[in-house]
C-alpha cells in the first residue's frame, strides 16, 4: 500500500506542497489560482492532505482520502474507497465501488457514485445523492438535502430542517428531528415496473412527506405533519400531532393518532383510522372504510358505497352519493345519507338520522333519536328510547317507534311499538301496539290501539272521509273529538251494528250532522262514557 503524508512537505521524493500557502505575495487583486488536481497511484493510496483547498484524484485500488484543513474536492475513482472531508467545506466523489464518504465539519456535498455506498454528511448543511447501487445516506447534523437516486436506497436526515428524495427504488426514508420534507420520486418505467416503494418515517418535527407510484409505508411521527401517499396502495400513518393525511391514488390505509387530523382518502377503495381526538376525515372516490375512533369526527364519505363508522364521542357522519353505511357508534351522533340507498344506525346516544334521498332504512338504537328519511321508500326504526320519527307525507314509508314513548309522523304505515306512542299523518295504517297510545285519526289509515288505554283523536274538519278504528275496546280506549272554538255542539249519535260488530260514531255541529269515525268494538257497542269532547281553545 501506497502511503501519502501530504502535510504541505514532501511528496514522495519530490517536493511537492497539498494546499499550503507558498508564500509568493498578493495576486494584485487577482482570483486565486485553481488549486492543482493531484493524483495518487493505481494501489490503495493512505493521503491525508493539508490547509488549503485540494483537489486529488485517487486512481484504482481501495483508496482512504482525508481533506484536511480546506475546501477538498476528492475523487475515490474504482474501488472501495473511504473519502473524510472533515474540516472545510468539501465536494466528495466516490465514484464506482461501495464506498464510505463522511462530511465533517463544513458545508459538504457528497455523491456517492456507482455501487453500494455510505454516505454520512456531517455538522453542516449538507448535499448527499447516492448514485446507482444500494446507498445508506445520514445526513447528521445541520439543514441536508439527501438523494438517494437509483435503487433501494436508506436515508436519515438526522438533526435539522432536511430535504430527502429517495428516488427510484423501494426506499427507507427517515426524516428525524426537525421540520423535513421527504419525497420518493420514483415513477412508472416502461417495463412496468413500479419502484419509489418502501418506507418513510418523518420521525420528530413538522414534517411533509411525498409518496411515489408504489406501496408505501410512511410514518409521520411526532409533530404536525402533512403525508401524501402518491400512487400505489399505501400505508399512511400521522402518529402524534395535528396531521394531515392524503391517500392519492390506490387503495391506501390511513390512520390518524392523537392530535386533531385532516384525513383524505383519495381514490381508490381506502381505509381511514382517526385516532383519539377530533378529526375531519373524507373518503373521496372509490368504496371507502372511515373509522372515527373517539373524539367528535366529522366523516364524509363522498363519491362510492361506504362505510362510516363514528365509534365514540359525538360525530357527524355524511354518506355523500353511492349506497352507503353509517354507524354512530357510542354518542350523540348526527347522520346524513345524501343520495343512494343508505343504511344509518345511530347507536348508542341521542342521535339525528336523515337520510335525504334514496330508499333508506334507518335504526334510531338505543337512545332518544329523531329520524327522518325524507325523500324515496323508507323504513325507519327507533329502537330503545323515546324517539321522533318522521315519514314523506304520501310515500311509501314505514316507521317501527318499538320500544320507548314515540313519536310517529307521515308515512304511509306506522307501528308504535312498545310504550305511550303518539301516531299521525299515516296514509295506510297505524299500530300503537302495546302500551298507552295516542293516534290521530284521518279518512285513509286504518288504526289499531293495540294492548294499552289507548285515545284516537279526531279533529272536526280535518278530514273529509270515515277514519275507521280496527280494535277499538269499550271501557277501556277513549275517543276524543276536537270541536273548532265557538261551534255549537249539538247531538251525539251512536250507531251499533251487531253483524259487522260495529259503532258507527255521529255528532251535530252547527246544525251539520258529521260522521266521526266507525269503530270496531266486538260483541260490547261504543257508548257515550267512551267519547270525550275537547274545544280548540277552551
């Protein structure tokens, strides 16, 4: 081995100086001269080079170059070489073979060249691109910028505020602490291939993260972070901190962690994940699965058949247009359909169920809810709790109050369920089922009390046909007429039919004789001590 002491004495045994001063006077305001390119042999060289600025060349064999005091430029040439900069800042080549270059103190740039090299920046604010090969790229301390280039490659920004780029390849790109921006810019190659995969990791700091056209896995780690998948099927993950997440294109999973994060799926048939606080989560185009976690989220899912589910805390959950699903979860949850034929369960808590347009079908669950499914052929039920459910007047809606004491409007068939119900405005029918009910007659549904005390209302004028009650039992359900305020009252008229088992209910008002409802009643007639007259006003 060939070995190079160039302190500004002697090289070998000519006297030549390495970037020393020759003490030859000023250059009359002249730039200096370019440092000479010295060269060391075709063996493996030891040079350790002295003050001033070098240029040296090492040639072939398994070179170690150290730059001494001066701005360096150093060129490893074939072979495994190892290239220090140290003092200065110094330009570090390489060049083929796996090669170790390190900075040190200065402003440095280091390329790493052809094969599979070592490249570690240093204190300063430093340049590092990899080359071709499997490249490890550190940029230490100080603001880097780091360029994996070809390859798989593995790059640290250390300390500081650093840019990385991975480049083609499946990389791992690590931002660490500081505020970094990191991109794999990989992109479609005409054989098909994809590269740009592999993994990133924002580590500490704020940082913004940019995936290429493979399957990645980027890590925004702690601090306020802005991660963008870029294409492929991703895995997005924001870690703590108020992040915000983008899946581009493929069929990304995205989660959120602790903090407050913007979450958007893009396209493609994506998972999304909230995390523990508030978060604001989108799905985008495609078939998506957005999962709230807890705290109070609002998730939308937009274009696609998707699945929304709150889980904890108070939410706010949009279907947008496709066929979608959405689950409140624990809480007091607001749920919206928009169009397509949608699915809403509000879970537990007092939640607000509106499904807008389409067919929907609504669940109320356990809680006091409000549901309304609007536009199109609905069904609607409230489950556990004293609810408030709402049909189109003239469609074809179906409300189930079930168990609590409900409220149930429009629709063309209404079914109380267990509980004190009160039931109106149905086309078809209505069923107070068991418990203490009130229904609100019209000429067009047929109203059954069901087990309970029940009390159907009739308000004079209201209707311009015969409302017929289909169980109505004497002693025990009541039949209250509304009478307008100042309306002479005048005879009471029952009618019995024994064969159809029938009251027929007549009364005078203002000297007009109106039919108030025909009732049911079995083997024992209606009688007066089972009707009771309210006046609007009184």
């Amino acid at each position: 081995m060939a070995v190079l002491l160039l302190l500004g004495l002697a090289f070998l045994a000519g006297i030549v100086s390495f970037g020393g001063d020759d003490g030859g006077g000023d250059n009359g305001g002249e730039e200096p001269p370019e440092p000479p390119l010295l060269q060391g042999t075709d063996g493996d060289d030891d040079v350790t080079l002295g003050a001033g600025n070098d240029v040296f060349e090492a040639l072939g064999g398994n070179d170690a170059l150290r730059g001494g005091a001066g701005n360096d430029a150093l060129y490893g040439g074939p072979g495994n070489d190892t290239l220090v900069g140290q003092f200065g800042s110094d330009f570090l080549d390489g060049q083929a073979g796996a090669d170790l270059l390190k900075g040190g103190f200065g402003f440095d740039d280091l390329l790493g060249g052809p094969g599979n090299d070592t490249l570690q920046g240093g204190a300063g604010g430093d340049y590092l691109t990899g080359g071709d090969g499997l490249d490890v790229l550190l940029g230490d301390s100080g603001n880097d910028l780091l360029y994996g280039d070809a390859d798989s490659d593995f790059v640290d920004g250390g300390d500081g505020d650093d840019e990385i780029d991975g480049g083609s390849g499946a990389n791992t790109l690590i931002g660490g602490a500081g505020e970094d921006f990191i991109g794999n810019g990989g992109t479609s190659t005409p054989d098909g291939t994809i590269p740009g995969s592999g993994e990133i990791y924002g580590d500490a700091g704020e940082d913004t993260v940019f995936g290429a056209d493979g399957n990645e896995f980027i890590d925004g780690g702690s601090g306020s972070d802005s991660l963008f998948g870029g294409g492929g099927d991703d895995t997005v993950e924001g870690r703590d901190g108020f992040d915000s997440i983008y899946g581009g294109f493929g069929n990304d999973l995205l989660r959120g962690g602790p903090g407050e994060d913007y979450m958007l799926a893009g396209e493609g048939d994506d998972l999304a994940v909230g995390g523990a606080d508030n978060d604001f989560m989108f799905g985008g185009e495609g078939d998506d699965t957005l999962l709230g976690r807890s705290g109070n989220d609002l998730i939308e899912g937009e274009a696609g058949a998707d699945s929304l589910n709150g889980e904890e805390g108070d939410d706010t959950l949009f279907g947008g247009d496709g066929d979608d699903n959405l689950q409140g979860g624990i809480g007091n949850d607001s749920l919206r359909g928009s169009t397509g034929d949608d699915l809403l369960a509000g879970g537990e808590g007092d939640d607000t169920l509106d499904g807008i347009e389409g067919n929907d079908t609504l669940f109320g669950e356990e809680g006091d809810d409000v549901l309304d499914g609007r536009l199109g052929v609905n069904e609607a039920r409230g489950g556990e709790g004293n609810d408030t459910l709402f049909g189109t007047l003239g469609d074809a809606d179906t409300l189930w109050g079930d168990a609590g004491d409900d409220v149930l409007f429009g629709g063309a068939e209404q079914y109380g369920g267990d509980g004190a119900d009160t039931l109106s405005e149905a086309t078809q029918r209505m069923d107070g089922g068991a418990g203490d009910d009130m229904l609100q007659l019209n000429e067009a549904a047929l109203a059954f009390g069901g087990a309970g005390a029940d009390s159907f209302g009739f308000a004079v004028g209201s209707t311009t046909g015969v409302p017929e009650i289909g169980d109505f039992v004497p002693g025990e359900d009541t039949l209250v007429i509304t009478v307008p305020a100042g309306a002479t009252v005048g005879e009471l008229d029952l009618s019995y039919e024994a064969a159809l088992e029938a009251t027929t209910v007549t009364l005078e008002i203002d000297g007009t004789e109106v039919t108030i409802a025909r009732a049911l009643t079995g083997a024992v007639p209606l009688t007066a001590s089972d009707i009771s007259l309210v006046t609007v006003g009184a």
